[in-house]
C-alpha cells in the first residue's frame, strides 16, 4: 500500500536519505525544498501526512503548518 507523504526539506543529502528510508517504509514521498513550493503542492496533492523543515528558505515550518 503506497501512503502519500509531502516532504518538505531544503538540504538536498537529508532530501535524498528521507526520501530513501520512507520509500523503502511503503510511502509515496513528493519531496519540495521550500515552503511556497511546499504549500502549492499540498493544495494539489492534499496529502494526509506532512514532513517538514522548520527552517526552509522562504517561510518557517510553523507558519506553514498554520496556513495547511
């Protein structure tokens, strides 16, 4: 069963290694390096678990846990 997972990491290595390790956990991972891009693809996806930096380049992870 493939559970959808929106990553939001702005580090490309740690992007890479969650990505990996919640793959091979059966989740279909959508992985975004900040949170515009992040907000723009929950809206899209309505994912049901969210995984996110609390520091990405252009919004902090709480603000964007306010706005989802």
């Amino acid at each position: 069963m493939n559970k959808p997972l929106l990553l939001i990491e702005d580090s490309p290595s740690l992007q890479l290694t969650y990505e990996a390790a919640l793959n091979k956990a059966g989740y279909h991972v959508q992985s975004c390096e900040a949170g515009t891009e992040g907000l723009a693809k929950f809206d899209e996806l309505r994912p049901q678990i969210v995984l996110l930096d609390l520091m990405s380049p252009d919004r902090r992870g709480i603000e964007f846990m306010r706005e989802i």
